[in-house]
C-alpha cells in the first residue's frame, strides 16, 4: 500500500511540474540479472523522483538510493530510500551494507548514486568527484553494470519546463574516468535542442497549447 501511495506522490509531482519528461538518445543495453549503479549529476530537486521514474516504468528495476533527509520523509523507504544523515558514520556504514546485500539478494535493482554528494545549481557545473569513493563502494557491492546518466531541465517556449535524461556507455567495471564519462554526457545534453527524443512521462500543457478563445474575438476588435 504505502508503495502505491509514494510512487502515486512521486509521478503526481513530475506531471504538475514539467510539461514532459523525455529521454535522449539510444536506449541502453543491460544485463538483466546483474545489479545497475545508476550514477548521476544532481542539479535538481526532481533528479531522484526522474531517476526513479526511469528505473522502475522503463528498466523495470526496483530501485536503492540513499537520502540523507530520510528521518523527515521516511516513507519513501517504500521505494528504496535508505538513510544516509550527514554526520552519522555509523548509520551510514549500515546503510552501505544493507545496500549491498540488497543488490546480491536483488539483482535486478538499481541503485540510483550521486557521486557529486550534494544538490547544487547547474551553472557551477559537474562538481569534481574523486574515484576513490567509488572504488570502496564497489569493493563492498557485488558485480555490477555501471552506468553514467545525465539530467537537463531546459525551457522550450512553454509555461512549464521539459526533464532531459541520456545515458553514456554502460561499463562493467569502474576505470578511474566516472567524471569524464558523466561530463561528457551532461555537456551533450545541453549543447543543442535535440532532434529526436523517446517520451517517457507526459505532464501539464500550458494555456497556450489548450485554450482557444477565437470565438471573443469579436468582442475586442474595436479595441485593436
């Protein structure tokens, strides 16, 4: 139940809030039973509701992230949120542990990671991030599929802005060059408008796209 109810609260709040969702690109090739590391940008408050979004509708996957604000929304635990309280060595810990165990147990899951570490405007660019981090990490994880996503919100003449997602090469094993990789995707992302895109969420069309009021026209035409 709480499932349903917190996914009903996610996809409600990306349909009020852009005009569309929409992926770029080819869509990727993943093994079906080994674990994704889903690993992103985060210039957005929407960038884990999108993320999720993408995972479980068009991967078919269950997902894991971590959420360091979980003690207040804890019931996004529903869908794969663990705590991660900045400060809190030992919960942390035990939460990277029980994301492991849910990757080995659960192989067909996601597990959505910011390596960035923080929320931040896009306009200060990918945040340098160390490959030191992800190394431990996957010393801890079973054998997993990584895969760099980017993220773009963009405005494109309406009153409601368009979420971009694309995805770089998915690699099997990390090589030291995770930013470039990631950069290189998000810059792509942004450079030009693109000419083809898969839609993966319709949301709110603007006045303009669905009001006519040709019919009052008559009313105003002295006033022009």
């Amino acid at each position: 139940m709480w499932s349903r109810f917190v996914a009903w609260i996610i996809e409600r709040s990306l349909r009020r809030t852009f005009r569309r969702v929409c992926w770029v690109g080819a869509w990727p090739s993943l093994p079906e039973a080994k674990p994704v590391v889903l690993y992103a940008n985060h210039h957005s408050f929407y960038d884990g509701y999108l993320l999720w979004y993408l995972a479980r509708h068009h991967l078919g996957r269950a997902t894991v992230t971590w959420m360091e604000d979980w003690d207040r929304f804890p019931f996004f635990a529903a869908l794969g949120a663990l705590p991660f309280p900045p400060g809190d060595a030992v919960r942390r810990a035990a939460t990277v542990r029980r994301t492991a165990r849910r990757l080995r147990t659960h192989p067909g899951t996601a597990f959505i990671y910011f390596p960035e570490g923080l929320l931040h405007p896009p306009e200060d660019g990918l945040a340098p991030f160390s490959s030191l981090p992800l190394e431990r990490l996957a010393r801890l994880l079973p054998p997993c599929t990584w895969w760099p996503v980017a993220l773009h919100v963009t405005w494109w003449g309406e009153s409601h802005p368009t979420a971009l997602l694309a995805g770089g090469t998915p690699h099997d094993a990390l090589a030291g060059d995770e930013w470039e990789r990631l950069n290189a995707v998000w810059h792509a992302l942004r450079s030009t408008r693109p000419a083809e895109t898969t839609l993966l969420l319709e949301g709110r069309s603007s006045p303009q796209e669905t009001w006519n009021l040709s019919l009052l026209k008559h009313l105003f035409e002295r006033h022009s």
